[in-house]
C-alpha cells in the first residue's frame, strides 16, 4: 500500500468520524459520543423509528412462505435445465436423451408443483410434530424422484463426449432438498 493511498484513507476517515478529540472530554470511565444512542458520525439527527412490522408490533417483516420458496425452487430447476443444456452444445444425436431426461425432468417439477401446492402460503409458527411429517413426506418424495431421474441421467450422461462430462460435473445444480 503506497503513502497516498494511506493518506486518503485517513484524510476520508477523518472527514467522516472526525479525529475523537471530543470523546477525551466526556466524563467518566468510558468515552460516550455527544448524543447517547445516535451514531458517533451522525451528531444531530433523530434516532430513526422504530419498524413497525405487521399489526403495528415491533417485529421483523416476515420473509417468503414456505409456498412460494418451494415454488421459486422449481422454476429455479427449470432455469438450470435450460442453462444446462446451452452449455453441452448437444450433437443432433445426443438430443433423443436429452429430450428423455427432460420428460423426466418436466414429470418430477409437475409433482413437486403439486407439493408446492399443498405447503400454507403464510409464514405461520410450525410444531416440531408438524416439522417432522413433513420433513418425512420430502424425503420420501425425493427418494421417489431420484428414482425416476436416475436411468435417464446415467443415459444421457453416457451419450455425452469428455467434454461434455467434464462440462456437467462442473456446473453445481441448485438446491435439491
């Protein structure tokens, strides 16, 4: 790091916080900033608000629901399996496999839609009973969805060449569970 560089940074930060002389003066043990509470480099302003979330409590907005997570999972899918098959260029031979696995593909996002579904489309608190069973049928059902995938993966992977193998297992698919 070069002299100028340094420099700025300290010219900037002196600029921004000042240089803390004021802090020596305040009594006691520990330096207070001239307002308690506000930042140290924003003397002056009023604290801000505070959030009012949902029903005027004092809460966090809620994020997605468990429905449009699962939903925005499958489209995300879909998205990979497009980007996937861009990126190995298939040969006009290679396309009757692919064409196979993405029947496949299409059948698993048609059910794991369906799922989708079935999931509250509210952010609602869960039980750990309810966490379980439902841990429980997701697992199942991607047992029974690897089950349909795999024969027509393991195809159209052996149909590819070297390079294109080397191109699938490089690129990470998203989210699975």
């Amino acid at each position: 790091m070069n002299w100028k560089y340094t420099a700025s940074i300290v010219v900037a930060a002196t600029a921004l916080f000042g240089t803390g002389a004021g802090l020596a003066q305040q009594p006691g043990p520990y330096p207070m900033p001239p307002m308690a509470g506000l930042p140290f480099f924003a003397p002056g302003l009023p604290p801000p608000p505070p959030f009012a979330g949902p029903g005027g409590g004092n809460a966090l907005p809620a994020g997605p629901s468990p429905k449009e997570v699962c939903m925005n999972t499958v489209a995300l899918r879909a998205g990979f399996l497009g980007y996937l098959k861009a990126k190995l260029d298939l040969a006009p031979q290679q396309l009757a496999a692919w064409q196979e696995a993405e029947a496949v593909f299409n059948d698993v996002a048609k059910s794991e839609r369906e799922g989708c579904s079935r999931l509250p489309a509210e952010v609602a608190q869960a039980s750990v009973l309810g966490a379980i069973t439902f841990a429980e049928e997701h697992t199942a059902s991607h047992q029974q969805q690897l089950q349909k995938m795999g024969p027509a993966i393991r195809k159209l992977y052996e149909s590819l060449s070297a390079s294109q193998r080397k191109v699938m297992d490089s690129i990470p698919p998203p989210m699975m569970f």
